[in-house]
C-alpha cells in the first residue's frame, strides 16, 4: 500500500499535465506571430469597408443636400426669412409714424404759441419756458423716434412731401415755391408721417 500511493499521486500529475497542455496550446497560438498577422489583415480589411461606406453615405448626403427639393426648401426658407425680417421692419416703422402722429398736434400748438406776441416780462418768461419744452419735443420726435423734418421754405413745391394750404404772389419768391411753412412736416426712414402745410408763391404781382 505504501508503495501504491506514489504511483497514484504520479498518475494524478500526468494527467493533470495532459489537462493542462491543450490550455497551453491555445495560449500559445493566440499569440503566435502568424496568428497576430492575421488578425491585423482581418482588422485592415474590416476598417478598409467602414471607410468605403463612410465615403459611400458622405456621398450620398452630399447628393441628397444638393437635391431639387432640399435647395427649393432652403430657398423657401430664406424667403421666409427675409420677408418675416421686411414684416418686423415695417411694424418698428408704422409704429414711429402712429406715435410722432399722436405727437404733431401739440408741435403745432407750440408753432402757433411761437408766434404769439408777448406784452409783459413775465409772460416772456413763460414763453421760454414753452420754448425750452419744445426743444425736448422736437429732440425727442428727431433722436429717439427717427423723426426728419422736411425741408420746404424756399424749395419748389413738391406735392410728394408738400400740401398747399395757400397761394400769394411775391417779389421774392419765385413762382411755385414755399413762402413760408405754415404746419411742420415730417418723414421717418423714408416714409411719410404728415406732408408740411405750406404757402405757395404765385410769382410778382401782375
């Protein structure tokens, strides 16, 4: 018996070698230089088809971007923007030209008052008083609404920004031109708020 247990425990290691050896085997074929080899040939063949289809689907969406119907839609959309762009300008315009409306009749009240002689010093006083509010008026219609005055005394009548109020011959003024301004007018960026109410000269008298 004594003598059977080495050969027992031999018989157990050899088998356990045999067990073990195929495992080895596996190791050592994995990472053999041929084996390597052909795994990167494997990997390069793989990475060489993504990139054919990457230039394959680059092509595509560049064809697809270039189509009639993806240029008509990004021209539509310009167009859209654009006119939204044109809608938005206009509201900013029409609504200086509500506001500088709502502000013309108290320009012509100052106008009128400007003209009003003053019989006492304190009434003077009062009048610069009116005429320093209506600097800031003005300032206000022409810096912060974009308000321009049109010019007209002197000028040649033009019924575009003009309206004849009055007629009357002048030595000075030559025939069909502005006397003088009898109500402001005012344009803001390029359109018109109010034409300016003028008197026109008839020439010399016959």
């Amino acid at each position: 018996e004594a003598g059977g247990v080495p050969a027992a425990d031999a018989a157990a290691d050899e088998a356990a070698e045999d067990e073990d050896a195929p495992i080895e085997d596996a190791d050592e074929l994995l990472n053999s230089p041929a084996f390597l080899k052909k795994k990167i040939e494997v990997l390069e063949d793989e990475l060489a088809k993504l990139q054919v289809e990457k230039e394959e689907l680059e092509k595509k969406v560049e064809e697809e971007a270039n189509s009639p119907q993806v240029l008509r839609l990004q021209a539509d959309f310009e167009n859209l923007k654009r006119r939204t762009a044109e809608q938005a300008l206009e509201t900013r315009v029409v609504a200086k030209v509500e506001c500088i409306k709502e502000l013309l009749p108290v320009i012509d009240n100052f106008d009128r008052a400007a003209t009003l002689k003053t019989t006492s010093e304190d009434a003077e006083k009062i009048k610069n008083s009116y005429q320093q509010l209506y600097k800031m008026l003005l300032d206000v219609l022409t810096k912060n609404l974009g308000a321009a005055e049109i010019e007209a005394e002197g000028k040649e009548f033009d019924f575009n920004f003009h309206e004849a109020m009055s007629q009357g011959s002048s030595d000075e003024v030559p025939d069909n031109h502005v006397i003088e301004v009898l109500t402001r007018g005012f344009t803001v960026d390029d359109k018109l708020v109010r034409p300016a109410g003028v008197r026109v000269s008839t020439g010399p008298k016959a």
